[in-house]
C-alpha cells in the first residue's frame, strides 16, 4: 500500500491499491464535473471551486453505471470552524446546506464525538442523487470526518455508490487507520 504524505500539513494517509491521486490542475476539471440539480448545489459548486481539496484520489475502472469512488481531503484554519460554534454546529450547518443542495440527502448516522488519529472530531454518514455533466444520476453515500487539530480542521470526504456490494469498504477502512495528524 501507498501513501499520500503532505507535510506542509502534517497529514498523511494511505493510497490502497487502484487508486489515484490527480493532480492538482486536473482537480478544477474533476469537481467541474458535477452538474447542479438546485440552486443551492450550484452554490456549493462555486464555494468549491474557492476551496479545493489538497487530495483528490478516485478509484478509476469501477461501473460506468456506478458513482465513482472518490476521496477528497480539505484543510481549513480551526479559527474559522470555531466560529460556527461546536462540532454539533458544524454538523448540524453541513446538514442544512446539503439538504438544500440535494433534494434526496439522507443522513444515516451522525455523530459529533468520533475518534480518528487520536483526534476526536464528527463524523456523517449520508446518501444523496448527484449528476454528471450528461445528466446522468448516479446515487451515492457519502462518509465524512472532521478533524481539528489544533491548527486546522481537516475535512475527509469517502463517497462512492450506495450499492454496498460495489462500494470499496475495505479501502475506505484502510484510509481511515492511516490518517496521521500533525
């Protein structure tokens, strides 16, 4: 197993086998690829265009049928997290804005004490209809942690379809134990 190290941010998690990490130019064309289906997603889009992950991996070959599994990993200064107020907060303000991008977002599990790297942080566990630039739909479930540091508060993205015989939970597992803060 690979890893993906970026000490300017003392992160470090592993890349299994398959995946890729794209480069940086390429990610504005993979995020672009996304085609909003409200107001609201086309909104977040914009936001995301400002803020761009450090690491973008994706596990390429899967089902054309099937969303892609994707990893995305951003890093924001904590001041700025702290100023929406607790994990719970945060949480709670990441689900709004998602249920408004996404007509059929679905939180699973949601929770603000989940430990990672010896960090403890929140966790969310959704699913939401996304589309391509096509028009295609492609349903997914989504896993995202948030992790402050004392520095920054890391953002950890795993999505992939919702079909659990085709999602890559070993993978997604693996990266998880890998994650090194600091």
């Amino acid at each position: 197993m690979n890893e993906f190290t970026c000490p300017a941010l003392g992160f470090r998690i592993a890349r299994p086998e398959g995946w890729e990490v794209l480069p940086a130019p390429w990610v504005h064309a993979y995020l672009d690829r996304a085609a909003p289906t409200s107001e609201a997603l086309a909104d977040l889009l914009q936001q995301a265009q400002t803020h761009e992950p450090f690491l973008l991996m994706h596990k390429p070959g899967e089902d054309p049928r099937l969303a892609m599994p994707t990893v995305q990993c951003k890093a924001t200064p904590i001041a700025a997290a702290r100023a929406q107020g607790s994990m719970a907060d945060l949480l709670r303000t990441i689900t709004e804005t998602m249920r408004r991008a996404f007509p059929d977002f679905d939180v699973a599990l949601v929770s603000d004490e989940y430990l990672v790297a010896g960090t403890t942080g929140g966790r969310m566990v959704a699913s939401m209809s996304v589309k391509n630039a096509d028009g295609q739909s492609f349903h997914c479930t989504t896993e995202s942690f948030f992790l402050p540091t004392r520095k920054l508060l890391f953002m950890i993205g795993m999505s992939a379809t919702s079909n659990p015989e085709r999602r890559p939970e070993a993978d997604f597992r693996d990266m998880i134990r890998s994650i090194r803060l600091g």
